[in-house]
C-alpha cells in the first residue's frame, strides 16, 4: 500500500515486456507485430510523463535498425512476354492451372485482417463469365465490426512497417515479383482468365507482366525519389529531406478488369511506409486473393494491407468517416469517383489531414485517321483497340474518325478482318474475345446496339448479335454514325462496340476540334499519319484531350516505366500509374535543417547603430 507511484508503473511495464517477449517466441515476430504493437502502446500509456518513457523509446527503437549502406537495386526491366503457342510447354501449364481452378472451384476466400482468416457468414459469388452457371469463387464479405478492426490494426503496425529500411520494404515487394513470375503465374493467370473473362495473351500483359513490372519499377521509382535532395547547404547547415508516408491509412478500391490495378493500388502506398485497406472488385475477387497470397508469401507483415471484400457503399460509408482516412487510391467509374469526392468534401472538418485523393476513371477514347495514314496498320490498330478483352479496358478506342478519301479501304479491309475474329469463352485459346464482366455490363451493352438499331443515323455495319445463353457473349460491333454527337459516339459503352465518323477530308483540322470537344474524358487517343505536319497539328490541337497519346499505335497496350498512364478531364487526376509522380501523392515530406554552429547573440548586424 505504501508503493510509490513510479514503482506501480515499472511493474506494470515489466509485465507488458514479459507479454510482448512471450508473444515473439512462442509464435514468432511476424505474425504477431499488432500484438506486440498494442503491447507497446499499453507502455506508452503506464509510463506517460514518467522517467520510464525511456523505456517505450528504447523498445520502440528495435523495430527502427540502423541502415548501414546506400544500396544498390538489381537491375530493373520489363517482364518478357509469354506467348504460349501451341504445344509449348507454357501453354501446357497454363491449361493445368485452369483445369486445376475449374476442380478446385468454388474457392472459399476470407476477408483478411491483421493476419487472421475471418469467416463472416455473410457470403457472395464470382462466377465464371464465360460459365455464368459456374462458380468460381465464395467470398466472405466484411461486416462494420470487421472493418473497424482492419483499421484499428492498420494504425498498430504503421509504426512498425513505416520504420522499415526503404531497403527492407522494397525486398518485400522485388520477392512478390519474382513469385509472381514463376511460383503464381499460371496461377494468376488462370484466375484472371476464368474470372475476369480474359484470353491468356491479355491475361499475360496484365496478370503477370504488368503485376510484376509496378512491383519492380515502384522500387525503382521509389529510390529515385528518395534520393531527391536539397542540392544547397549554408556554411555550418545540413539540409535534408524525408519522405514520410502519410499520417494515417489510405484506402484502396480496385476494379475488375484489370488485375494488375488490383495489385498497384495497395502496394503502390505500402511500398513507401503506409498501411492500406483494400476493396477489390467483386468481378476480381480471385485473382486479387492471389494477389494476397503471394504478398504473404514474399513476406509483407500482416495488417500492412487488410482485405476487405464485400458491399461497396456499406464498406466506403464507414471508412470515409474515419478521422484517420488519408488518401484515396480509386479506378472505377466516373460517377463513383465523383460520388467519392464529394463524400470526402461532406466529412472535410472530421479529418486529421486533407485527404490525397488519387483516380483513374473511364474514357471516351478515340483513333484519329489522318489521309496520309497507312490503312493497313491503322485497321489493325483499331480492331485491337476496340476490341481486344471485349472492350473492357478504360484506354479501349470506342470511337474513330476517318476522311471520306479513305472510308471504302479502310471500310472493306476493316470488315474483312471482322470477320474472322472468334469469340467465345476463354479456355479456347482461339478466341480473340471471351465473355463481357456480368449480366448489367451486358445488359448495358445490349441497350446501346439496341438503341443504334433504332436510330436513323447511325448503321450497323458489324455485328450486333449477342448471347447469354451460357456466357456473356457480346459479338464485336462497329456502328457508321452520320452524327459527330451520336450517342454511341458521346458516352462510354464499356464493350466491344466502335462507332465511326467520316469526316470530310479537306476538313482534318475542323475534326481536331470535334474530336477534342465531343467527351468529356480525357484518357487516351491516338493519331495515325505519315505526314509530319498533320502529327503536329493533332498534338497541338489534342494537347488537353487525352493523357497518353499515341502516334500510329492503338490507344490501349501503356507499360510501365514506358508511357506512364492515366488522364484527366473526366477520366481523372493523372497522377500516372507506372511512374515517380504517382509515388510522390502517397508522401509527405519532410524539411529538416540541422545547424552546426552556436550564434552569440541574437542581434543581426542591421539592428547595430
């Protein structure tokens, strides 16, 4: 009874100690980093305004180790390209994996938070789009007190991770990299292609090498950054930099088409110290549960990123009112980002720091074709644009523009390679298309062929049919419209549906401005012409009407750490996936200047007399 105060302390801070030694031995440090964090916030607590704070410093320490080198990086490059050609050992393995995913189905997949396998009950479906009958997935949803608990424990480890060596943080993610191109590939692919209704060539472009190449090139660009440094020092003075992540947890809601994004939009944050919540597609559940596995597996500390599948609107509601919500990293649609915004506005005063606010939206995106192009290439171009995975990608040409002097070459060489695209599900590797995403986007894209059907000025020169039988079969369509502000031509369809203008020939310039004015995107476009002097003239005239342009090349294909992608207008904030910039929106630096010379007095020489 008579113990002083300090001494009711020491034994409750020894005993936290003994908990926290306990935990890292009998279960290992990584999995238990949040336990141990709480640990340690338990002793901030009991030793507050005490001599014993030392002690929570002193712990705290051990988890900020010393870097001893400025380290090089392994060389960093794109990932090659499999082709998988006929009777080659990579499509082989890929067929097993797809064999091996249809057995396995439905796959049962948790929400996961602070590395704990939580089963709510509560669960929904991905289905095969090219099957609809199949199930591919079952995916617990996350409730509120799931995703309060998946804050709670982002801000426990934060301390931890963000006091990680940049080293350390980017040997996480070049290991993932390199799980992901051997160890998961056809894996990944296999959940791409069943689930996302890709073919293997773009589940290859995206799945893997685009996965592979944001995990390697946000190392790269994040040790570029890092070593941007104030190039003066005073006499007596060193000036420096930090590059802090941001003070709280950025939320992250990644689309169904591309499974690439699904994995950027975490890991891009992360890399640099922040911890994440995750939101997948419910169109891209599987794919993104590898995505988790493969994280795990290269070794990122539970809790870093948390993911939470299930109901969009419930899910978003609660974490936009977390005082603690700092950044938003989105690739959806435009009314939701909007919707998002504008909800970030309304609960502007509960937060502790202006939100950063990161998104990529849709396109309207457009093929200028200029008379001096090559024909040949320019329908080629176009038919991949439009309708390489079914339309489906944000930078998808959905519009084209060509002058009256070429229409009947390009008209007839156009149909003529139309009609030997194959459609049909996936695992046929002779399909150039698969299914569209589900029963609304298909539904959707059948009101506009529909509509086209209906109106006087507009012709359905291809296509036109489709069918959900069995899948979600959308045949490639393409639409001659007499109107530059058709309705196939103004709004974003999201399908394998492209409607052409002819303009005058002698009217190229005039069409520059149609072109710029008639969306409200601004995503990707491209011009096709031999004539140097054209190219410049669309460029100037196009400098605002897209983010990535493109000079005789089709509007999609941007690789990372080649052409950096994204756009602004409607189509977003162009803070360009797959370069330094998009790094510099999840930091917050931090000026510090440290002087080396004591002054004598506080005068300046202008106040003597």
């Amino acid at each position: 009874h008579d113990h002083s105060h300090e001494q009711y302390e020491l034994v409750g801070v020894l005993g936290t100690i003994i908990e926290f030694i306990n935990a890292m031995f009998l279960n290992g440090c990584r999995n238990n980093d949040i336990i141990m964090l709480k640990s340690l916030r338990r002793v901030s607590v009991i030793t507050s305004s005490s001599k014993f704070a030392q002690i929570n410093r002193r712990l705290l320490s051990k988890w900020s180790p010393a870097t001893l080198g400025t380290f090089r990086l392994p060389d960093i490059d794109n990932e090659p390209m499999k082709s998988y050609p006929p009777a080659s050992e990579d499509r082989v393995k890929l067929q097993n994996a797809i064999k091996e995913l249809i057995n396995d189905a439905p796959v049962e997949i948790p929400v996961f938070v602070n590395g704990k396998m939580i089963y709510t009950g509560k669960v929904a479906e991905q289905r095969n789009p090219s099957d609809h009958i199949s199930i591919l997935a079952k995916y617990h949803e996350a409730n509120p007190s799931v995703v309060e608990e998946a804050i709670e424990g982002a801000l426990a480890i934060k301390p931890i991770w963000e006091a990680y060596p940049i080293a350390d943080r980017s040997a996480i993610f070049l290991k993932a990299a390199d799980l992901a191109a051997g160890k998961y590939r056809y894996k990944l692919l296999a959940a791409t292609m069943l689930g996302q209704g890709k073919n293997a060539w773009q589940a290859e472009i995206d799945a893997a090498a685009e996965t592979i190449d944001f995990w390697r090139f946000n190392v790269k660009y994040a040790h570029e950054m890092y070593q941007q440094q104030p190039i003066k020092n005073s006499p007596g003075v060193w000036n420096r930099v930090e590059y802090r992540p941001l003070d709280g947890f950025v939320y992250a809601i990644s689309p169904f088409n591309f499974t690439a994004i699904g994995a950027n939009l975490p890991s891009a944050p992360a890399l640099l110290g922040n911890v994440v919540l995750h939101k997948p597609s419910a169109g891209a559940i599987l794919s993104n549960w590898v995505i988790m596995e493969i994280l795990r597996e290269a070794g990122l500390p539970d809790g870093v990123i948390q993911f939470i599948p299930g109901p969009a609107q419930q899910i978003t509601e609660q974490i936009l009112k977390s005082p603690d919500f700092t950044s938003l990293h989105f690739t959806g649609s435009t009314e939701v980002f909007r919707k998002l915004w504008k909800d970030i506005g309304n609960n502007i005063n509960n937060y502790k720091s202006y939100p950063r606010i990161v998104g990529e939206t849709g396109g309207k995106n457009f093929h200028v074709i200029h008379e001096s192009a090559n024909v040949t290439n320019a329908v080629n171009q176009t038919i991949r644009g439009a309708f390489e995975y079914q339309g489906q990608k944000c930078s998808a040409c959905s519009r084209v523009y060509v002058p009256d002097k070429l229409w009947e070459e390009f008209r007839s060489d156009l149909l003529q390679k139309h009609a030997t695209i194959n459609v049909g599900p996936v695992d046929d590797f002779s399909n150039f298309l698969g299914p569209v995403i589900n029963a609304n986007a298909f539904e959707k894209i059948k009101s506009y062929i529909e509509w086209a059907e209906q109106d006087s000025e507009s012709e359905i020169l291809a296509g036109g049919t489709y069918d959900d039988s069995k899948g979600y079969f959308v045949q490639p369509t393409i639409i001659v419209t007499k109107n530059p502000k058709s309705r196939t031509i103004v709004e974003e369809i999201f399908g394998p549906v492209l409607t052409i203008y002819v303009y005058k020939t002698d009217e190229y310039e005039q069409i520059l401005d149609v072109v710029d004015k008639t969306s409200s995107y601004a995503l990707t476009g491209s011009i096709f012409a031999q004539d140097r002097a054209a190219i410049l003239l669309a460029q100037s005239k196009l400098r605002h009407s897209s983010g990535n342009f493109y000079i005789n090349d089709k509007s999609t294909g941007a690789i990372v750490g080649q052409q950096p992608f994204g756009g602004s207008r409607a189509s977003g904030t162009n803070d360009k996936a797959g370069s330094i910039n998009l790094l510099y929106r999840f930091s917050s630096m931090r000026t510090i200047k440290e002087n080396f010379i004591n002054i004598d007095d506080y005068y300046y020489p202008s106040n003597l007399i």
